[in-house]
C-alpha cells in the first residue's frame, strides 16, 4: 500500500480481483509510468485503453422510478439497472496496464481522468510500445498524448470526422459521402 | 512539449533472460519507435525508390501495408500501415448483450479463436465471480492448445510458402485439417466454434470425440518429424532465416512484446506457466526459449510449442476420459441457459430462459483486465460494466497489433528479400491487429 503512494503524484487507489488500480494526476502521468518501471519493476506496459463514461449511470435504476414530478410510469422497466453505479470523476479515464515480467506475474493499472479537449502526457519516451496504442486511443476515443512524436490515425482514414468510440457518436449511420447533387 | 523520443536507457535487468547478446544498446528507431527513417545522408539521394507494399498482395499477411523506402536491394525505411481491416469489434459489443458478444471475439483473430473466446469469458466470469466446472476447464484448455496447434501451422505453412518451400504448406494444411474436423466434430462447426459459454461450454463432449482426438496425438510428433525433415537441412530456409529480422531481449520487452516473438528472442516468459489460468498448473509442459531473436529461433519456438502443445492435449484427454458424465457448465440459473427438456415442465426454467435470452444477464459493475497466452503471445480483455446486461466498454489488447510494432526494429538493415521472412515470422493476424 505505502508502495503506491510513493507513485509521483499519487491521488489514490484500489485493490481489484485481478490487479490494483492506482488513480494518478493526469499532468504527472509520465512521472508515474517511469518511476513504476525503475522503482516498482513493471517492465512492460500490455494496453493503454480509453474508456468514456458519458451517460454512466443515466439508465437510472429499474422498478420505481421516483421524478421530482411523480412517479414515471413510461420508464422502460427491464432497461434500467439494479443500483446507481459509482459517479466517476471526469468523462473519460486512461489506464496503463502494466506487468512485471518475474515470478508471480505482477500487475497494475494506473489510470489517469481527463474531460474533453484535455491533454494526457504520452509515455512513448518511457515505453516505445505506447506509440501505437496512444495512436489507436487518439483515433478511436479522440485522447490527445501531448509529446507523442507522430498523434495521427491509425485505424480509421486520415480524414475520417469523429471518433468512433465516444458515446455520443452514433451507431448505425454514417454521413453519407457522395451524392448525386455534388 | 519536444518532439523526440528518447531512446531507453539500458537498465539492470531483472527479467528472466537467456542471452541478450545479438546486438549492443537498442536499435528502435529514435524518432518514432515504429517508423524507421530514411537515414539523412540518404535523404536526398536519387537512388532511394520509395514502394508501396501491399495492402493487397498476395504475400503479405492478410492487409498490410507497408511502405518501404529502398536503397539498392537494402531497406533504408519503412513504416507499416494498418486499420484496413478496421471493423469496430470494440463498438458493435458494447451494443449487444454479453451473451450475444461471445461471437465476436473469435471473429477478432481469426486463426486463434478459441484463445479469443476464451478471454472474453474469463473476463465475464472473473466479474460474476462465477466458478466453473472442471470438466469445463480442461476441456477449455484441451481446444485451446488445439487451436495453438492450428494457428501455428497456419502460420509456418504460409511462412515457408512465401519463402517458396511450397510443399510444406501441403503438409501443415493436412493436419490443420484434422484439427478443424475434431472441431466440428465437437461443436458442429469447423472455425469460430462459439462452444464456451460463460459459465462452461455449450454443449458436453460428444461421443467419439476422445477416439479421434487420440488418433491425431499419436499422429502429431511423427507429422513434426516430416516438418524438421523438410526444413531443418534445407540449405535455403536456413541461409533466408538464419540472423535475419533480429531483435534482442531489451527491445522486445521495450516493444511490448509478447508469446513467441518473446520467447525468440530469449525471455523465458509464458502466461500459462507464469501466471496458470484454467489448470494450466495441473500440467506438465515445458517452455521453449531461443537466444538468437532472429526468423529461425521464431519457427523454432512455434515448432517446440506444438509438440509441447500436443503433450498438453494428451493430458487433458487422460483426464477428461475419466469425467464422464459431470457437469460441463455451471449451476447457475441467472447466468446459464436451463437445460432445454426442462423448458416443457417448469415454468421457472422457461421464465429464465426468456429473461436470458432476450435481455440478457446482468453483470456487476466494476473494470477488469484479463490476459491470456494465445498462439500470438497475450491476449486481453478489459471490460467495464456498469451493472446492465450490455458492456459499457470492451478492450482487447491484441498480440499482433504489438508484433507489428517490431517491424522498423526487426527490419533494420534488411535486405528486401527478408521483408517477407521477417514479417511473416512476427505471425500477425490483421484482424486481430485491427479489430
């Protein structure tokens, strides 16, 4: 535990089923990354992923559905969920899964929580596997990694609009191309 | 912010490594890790051809493109594009129950896809926190080293084709075969099987299944023989694959690498060993690491992996030969579908099977990650649930996506001959790089 705290810029963390969780200051997020592979011995960083929480929660809970005006009888009873699920701190989080490659396979997920349009330091100079998968978040969620020497699309066309991945852009429908009225 | 990537700086190493001495320092290239450069006195030069490789020729791995700057016969750059075979896996799963979304992992990497299976229901089940059946587990693990077999000699008949020992591809094909037709016998499907269910498999083993399984076990050391006979002494694959598309231990481990690629490169490192899901404990086997880090350790690892692969199979055969008749899913009526005769008796069972089938199981909330050891090194799952029976967000980390990225590293000083040796022996499926 005290190990965790020592992380630079440390704010807090939680134990998990399969690997801690250690919640980091976005701006110090390279800081945390280098010191976890010198001083604590992850050797290699498996998957950066990130998640967007836009309407986490907004399903509300199933059964009754108490409104400031009453009781909401049109509420779709079977979608909703059993209890609110935990708030989360901004929209979207970025999480570093990382390994030790000796006996006991140890492993952490430092996770770092940024709202639209804020940068997140890149950590290729740390771990020069992060080039792609800071590209594929770049492209797919639209995380900008400040310092990663070559942020352009990697799955999707350069000049595809939006980034697939958020919740708000929509499933089942793209913009139409070509028409016959260009 | 700078733009330049500082190279990592060479630390003590606490790894478990065999040799690390094919090169001095790191050769990842300085400004992008995955774009090697045209070196500067280079740049101007009229003699560099710049070649667009792929995305559809026929000897690249499925499509990708790579585009090659060349100096004379040398490769001076390259840099891989990929995402032509983008089909938003990620995106469609969250859209569909949990239920539903077992199908698409397998989809995923489509030569490893019982492995990919397989990850995504672990995940699920680590969530449930749902116990699974024994005979569920080795019979897992059985198709699972299967498919290792499988995907391995896809890979090293398409590998050696391209390097034009034709015949080989014939004889990889022909035990590929049987293992497909073991498939289908067991699941009545010979690719993307869709037979592990959350909470077990779908369907218990069927009769005959053993007989023929133990016939290609018997079968298996004697066709590797064929293979070592063909390729061992043959002085052309030797001279193609011997020292080409080196890669030392430093920088397969800065790159992420995984699986075999790892282990060619001299890093004892396998997920069932190191950290054993299913019973992977429970067996013996052994891992095969090589300190060359070249094309030829590469093959070498994956043909040590498959015949310590078929001595797995033996053992889960040994063991589930004596587990006729237990159960082969778990007893869990909110997660597992009733067993079908009951849904003519009991209206609870039908009240379940419908409240399964139409909207799903609900799944606690919270994030987990969970790897395994697929034929192409570690394969992951990260899903977050928000307590709904649809995934809020799935991850799969892919071990061909990280593969490629070796590619500038591995291609340094190559010759344009050994772009294909060395691309092939990375063994990346592009629809598990691009997913």
């Amino acid at each position: 535990m005290s190990d965790w705290q020592r992380v630079p810029g440390y704010v807090s963390h939680r134990e998990g089923p399969e690997m801690p969780t250690v919640t980091v200051e976005t701006e110090r997020i390279r800081e945390a990354c280098a010191y976890s592979r010198d001083e604590l011995g992850f050797d290699v960083c498996v998957d950066v992923v990130a998640t967007d929480y836009l309407g986490w929660g907004g399903k509300g809970v199933s059964g009754y559905i108490g409104t400031a005006t009453g009781r909401d009888l049109m509420h779709p009873m079977t979608q909703g969920l059993q209890a609110l699920p935990e708030l989360k701190p901004k929209r979207f989080s970025v999480s570093y899964h990382l390994l030790g490659l000796r006996q006991g396979a140890p492993r952490a997920r430092l996770q770092c929580w940024v709202d639209e349009g804020e940068p997140v330091p890149s950590v290729v100079s740390v771990w020069p596997t992060c080039d792609w998968h800071e590209r594929e978040q770049y492209d797919l969620m639209g995380i900008v990694f400040d310092g990663h020497p070559n942020l352009e699309r990697l799955l999707m066309p350069e000049d595809w609009e939006g980034h697939p991945l958020r919740k708000d852009y929509p499933i089942g429908g793209e913009p139409v191309r070509f028409t016959d009225e260009e | 912010m700078s733009a330049t990537v500082t190279p990592p700086t060479v630390r003590t190493r606490r790894w478990p490594v065999v040799a690390d001495g094919q090169y001095e320092g790191t050769r990842i290239p300085s400004r992008v890790p995955t774009v090697l450069d045209v070196p500067p006195e280079l740049r101007d030069s009229e003699d560099v051809l710049q070649v667009n490789f792929g995305p559809n020729h026929p000897s690249t791995h499925g499509v990708l493109r790579l585009i090659v700057d060349l100096h004379g016969e040398e490769v001076v750059g390259v840099s891989a594009v990929v995402g032509y075979l983008h089909t938003g896996f990620e995106k469609s799963m969250e859209s569909k129950t949990y239920w539903k979304d077992v199908t698409f992992p397998e989809r995923i990497d489509y030569v490893g896809y019982q492995n990919n299976e397989l990850v995504f229901v672990l995940a699920v089940e680590r969530l449930l926190e749902l116990e699974v059946p024994t005979k569920a587990k080795w019979m897992r693990m059985l198709l699972c080293e299967l498919n290792r077999i499988q995907s391995h000699l896809v890979f090293l008949g398409t590998s050696a084709l391209e390097l034009g020992a034709i015949s080989m591809f014939w004889y990889c094909f022909r035990e590929r075969e049987t293992i497909l037709d073991l498939f289908e016998l067991v699941t009545g499907q010979r690719m993307h099987t869709r037979y592990f269910q959350v909470g077990g498999l779908a369907e218990d083993i069927p009769q005959g299944f053993f007989g023929e399984c133990r016939k290609f076990v018997e079968w298996m050391p004697r066709a590797l023989d064929d293979y070592r006979d063909i390729l061992d002494r043959n002085e052309i694959w030797l001279e193609r694959t011997q020292g080409i598309g080196v890669l030392s231990a430093h920088d397969a481990i800065a790159l992420g690498q995984s699986g075999p690629n790892l282990r060619a490169s001299g890093v004892d490192w396998d997920l069932r060993r190191d950290q054993p899901y299913l019973h992977y404990e429970k067996v013996d086997f052994r891992v095969p690491v090589y300190p060359n880090g070249d094309v030829y350790d590469r093959y070498r690892v994956r043909m040590d992996e498959m015949a310590e692969s078929t001595k797995i199979v033996r053992q889960c055969l040994d063991k589930l030969e004596r587990m006729e008749g237990m159960p082969w899913i778990a007893d869990d009526r909110k997660v597992v579908l009733p067993p079908r005769e009951e849904l003519h008796t009991s209206m609870e069972s039908l009240i379940h099977h419908f409240k399964i089938v139409t909207e799903g199981f609900r799944v606690p909330e919270g994030e987990i990650y969970v790897a395994v050891e697929s034929p192409r090194g570690e394969s992951g799952c990260y899903l977050v649930s928000d307590g709904g029976p649809k995934p809020w967000r799935i991850h799969v980390r892919a071990p061909s996506f990280v593969a490629l990225e070796a590619t500038a590293t591995c291609l340094h000083r190559a010759l344009v001959a050994d772009l294909i040796a060395v691309v092939g022996s990375l063994d990346a499926v592009m629809g598990d790089t691009d997913r």
